[in-house]
C-alpha cells in the first residue's frame, strides 16, 4: 500500500507475533446483545468480569446502538388487544383484561426481546367505537401487532388496517373464528400488509415485530460510500423511496485525515488484540496489521462522526491503493460491534446486511458462491470473514489473520463458521424481489483455492436449480438461521417478491 502517511513504523514493530487460540463462540442473539447493554449500563469497567471490555475496541453490546444495526430510535409498535365481552368464544366467562393481563406478563417477563421496542399505543378495544379513536392514534408507527382475544372482532380488524400499517395480528386457540377469514382478507387490497401468527407458542409475539424493526432500520440507516465513481441517481433514488434509506459519499481525504488523528499507541493495543486473538499469524507482516487496526479504528471514528452505521468502500475499484491499508479488519471489526463494513461500495449487499440485522440482530457474510453438484451444495467464499456471526454479544469465531488471496497482500481474518448451522443466503435486487435460499454449513474449506473465508452449505432444494436460476450478480450475504418466515413478512409489507433461488 502507499507510504504517504504518517505511520509510527517503530511502534509498529516493537513487539513479536503472539499466537494463542481463540475460542468457538456458542449462540447468542438480540437477547445477548441487550443483556450486555443493560450490564453496561449498570457497571463501571472495573465492576465488570475479567475480558467483558477489550482493549481499544467496544464490541460488546455497544451503548451507542439501540440494537444491531440502528443508532438512532426505537421501533414503534401499535399493540392492540381485541375482544367483546361476553363472546362466546373462547367463553362468555372471559375476563378480557385478565386476558390482557396475561399478555403483559409475558411482555414484562421477556424484556429483552422488546428492549429496542417503544409500544406507542398499548389499547384494549372491546367496543366498535374504540376503534377509530385508536386507528388515529397510529400515525408514525412502524406497525401493528394486533392481539386476537375473543371472537367478534373481524370488523374491527379490517378497520384497523384501512390505516395501511404493516399489521401482524397474533391468535391463540381458541380465539374465535376469525381465523377462519383472515386468509381471505390477506388476498384482498385491503390485506395487503396484513399477516397473522395462529399459535399457542407467545415467544412468536417477539416474531411478531421483527418486520417491524427491519423496516425501522432501514429507514434510520445512513450508509457511507467511500468512492469517486459518480452515484447512481436513480439507484439512491429507488432506495430511499422503497426504504427510506440515507446514502452518503464520503471524502477520502475524510479518511485519510480520522487515520492519521488516531493515537499510534491506541492503534498498537488493537493490533496486540488481533493478534493475540488469532490462531495464527500466517503471511502479514506486523506492519500491514497496525495498519490495518490503525485503519479500522478511523472507520469507527468516521461513523461516528457521521452518526451512521454502514461504511461501503470501492476497494477494488477507485480506492484500490488509494489508503493506508485495505479495508478488510476495518469492516469485520465494524460487523462485529454490530455496524456494517461493506465490500466493494455493494449498495444492494449494505441494505441486505442492515435488513438481516433487522430481522435476526445478527450480521451477513458476503461472499463470492461457487456450486458443487456432486453435494449438493454450494461454497462460499470471501477473503474476509465477520467473526460474530452469533451477534455483537456472540464470542468471536476462531479466525488466522491472512493476506487477500487474490492479491497476496493486505489483511484479512479468514474465519472458521460453525459447522452443522442453519443458514439463509440473500439479497435485494434491484427489481423489487428478495432472492434467497437456505441450507446447512458442511464444511468450512481450508485451502487457498478462492478467497480465504469459505464455508459449504447443503442446499435445501436443489443446486442444479439454484444455479440455472441465478440471476442479479455473484454476491450474496448469509446469516445464521432460517430466516425463511421472517423475510416472507418483510417483503408483503414492502411489496417485495420473495423467490428460493433453490
């Protein structure tokens, strides 16, 4: 990389390598990520158990996030509780606000998948002239979870969504027999937005809102894109009308000048860190490491500044050489503190990334995809690999620090997945569709065919089709879990097609 910058090189060199062997991180998700701010919160740093804070980085659940991936507000959420008193069903003998009650318990006893919820309104209705002073109350939310108590509401329903909020209403056994019909309303205009959630199970009320979320993120991301090419236009247009999503391009000099007001010595604690959390150093040298970290550390300053969460460079294009080490600590560092560092200024994988984010709390991986017929499956592979697929409270993958492959140069993590995980791939195109596909991690290939961070994935399906149907670009983002439900959802609500490329 360049030498036009002021680098401590001595600081840089002073210390030898350290392997040690990092640790396989077990599940954690949005869950995690609250308990950890809520321990935050409440603590002093020397309160807190040895290795809860690492040095010169905050990648535990990080105060300045209301969850992954969003800085700025809450969701807003309507709940609204329907029933008639003495319906005959479930029972005349119904007590509608102890029904209430019940649910408000679970929501009480499960904070933490609602801690980034703010429920604007939080209503019993049990008259029809209830319901037009509620639906006027619903300006501004994200949406609605309609709470399903007695039977006798289905006009009450169809009112409420002639507000034209994305609405999911949730209905236990039974509730009525509504249910009954709302499929029928679901085909209609009217029920566009609208979908329910028939169970017994109440942890599927946290499902409940996850659309709701993704839909806020979107519309509070603000995504940097650090690149000379001129922006397309009509590009930033259709994104920001469709999710309401900022796209900024930012001023190299920009970079260069946060890079080289970052303290050598803080640069030097976060290359010690990488290093010593790496299971092997294997071709970088120590220099292009401090770099890098020293790089990184600018990337969360300039973020900050810019009070947004997404960083997307054109690395390989009109940035190629252009800054004082490639991009790639700098973005895995971000994911894993649950911002976004996006490659190669891939505006389509930024808003999957911050949709994922929405929906599991959990970051992307994007890759270069490459079929194996012979498993069934597929490989994919970039030379960077986010660590925390578990989420930002998640223990960090087991990684080596490596040059890019392609290049032989750089530094990169390559990453260790787990093996056995249920995993989505995705991404939004630019036709109003969602393409994806689902399946398990097989293998994470450790060989220097293709980029560094490689896993194979089982599809669920079939790879010849997954193949002849690929279409809209190589890059796709995978996230831990079956997302399948979850972005079915989200795509009624922003009329999106949703498509199994498999």
């Amino acid at each position: 990389m360049s030498n036009d910058f002021s680098i401590e090189q001595n600081l840089a060199s002073s210390l030898p390598i350290q392997n040690h062997s990092a640790r396989a991180g077990a599940a954690m998700n949005r869950r995690a990520f609250f308990r950890c701010s809520a321990l935050l919160a409440g603590s002093c740093a020397c309160c807190l158990p040895t290795g809860t804070l690492l040095a010169g980085s905050r990648t535990m659940a990080d105060r300045r996030l209301i969850s992954p991936g969003c800085r700025t507000s809450k969701v807003r959420v309507a709940k609204i509780y329907l029933g008639k008193h003495k319906a005959h069903w479930p029972t005349p003998k119904l007590d509608l606000n102890a029904e209430r009650a019940r649910y408000e318990q679970f929501f009480q006893k499960n904070p933490l998948d609602f801690s980034d919820v703010e429920f604007a309104v939080n209503e019993l209705i049990t008259e029809k002239e209830q319901v037009d002073a509620v639906k006027s109350r619903l300006e501004g939310v994200d949406g609605v979870l309609l709470i399903h108590l007695s039977m006798g509401v289905r006009e009450w329903v169809e009112n409420i969504l002639g507000a034209g909020k994305p609405t999911v209403l949730f209905a236990a056994p039974y509730s009525g027999h509504e249910w009954s019909q709302f499929g029928q309303i679901r085909e209609k205009e009217l029920g566009r937005h609208f979908d329910c959630l028939l169970t017994s199970n109440l942890s599927e009320l946290a499902a409940a809102v996850r659309p709701f979320r993704a839909i806020h993120h979107l519309r509070e991301a603000k995504i940097l894109n650090l690149t000379t090419r001129q922006p397309e236009a009509e590009r930033l247009k259709y994104i920001a009308d469709k999710f309401g999503t900022q796209i900024v391009t930012l001023d190299l000099q920009r970079v260069l000048d946060a890079y080289n007001s970052i303290d050598p010595r803080t640069a030097e604690i976060e290359t010690r860190r990488w290093i010593s959390g790496a299971q092997k150093v294997v071709e970088p040298p120590r220099k292009e490491i401090f770099d890098s970290c020293r790089l990184a550390l600018a990337f969360e300053k300039v973020l900050d500044e810019e009070n947004a969460t997404v960083l997307t460079v054109d690395c390989y294009g009109t940035m190629y050489q252009k800054l004082p080490a490639f991009p790639c600590v700098g973005f895995v560092r971000l994911n894993d503190m649950g911002f976004a560092g996006i490659c190669e200024s891939d505006l389509s994988s930024a808003i999957t990334f911050v949709l994922f984010q929405g929906l599991a709390g959990r970051p992307g991986f994007i890759s270069d995809p490459t079929p194996d017929e012979s498993k069934n499956s597929i490989i994919l592979a970039h030379c960077l690999g986010t660590r925390k697929m578990d989420g930002p409270a998640g223990k960090a993958a087991p990684y080596r620090l490596r040059t890019i492959m392609e290049r032989q140069e750089g530094v990169v993590p390559q990453v260790f997945m787990r093996i056995g995980q249920k995993v989505t791939q995705a991404i939004i195109t630019r036709t109003d569709e969602i393409v994806y596909f689902t399946g398990t991690i097989i293998d994470t290939p450790d060989t220097d065919r293709g980029c560094r961070t490689k896993i194979t994935v089982k599809v669920d399906g079939d790879i010849h089709k997954l193949w002849h149907n690929w279409a809209h670009g190589l890059h796709r983002l995978t996230c831990y879990g079956d997302l399948t439900a979850d972005l079915a959802r989200f795509c009624r609500f922003k009329d999106l097609k949703l498509t199994n490329e498999a």
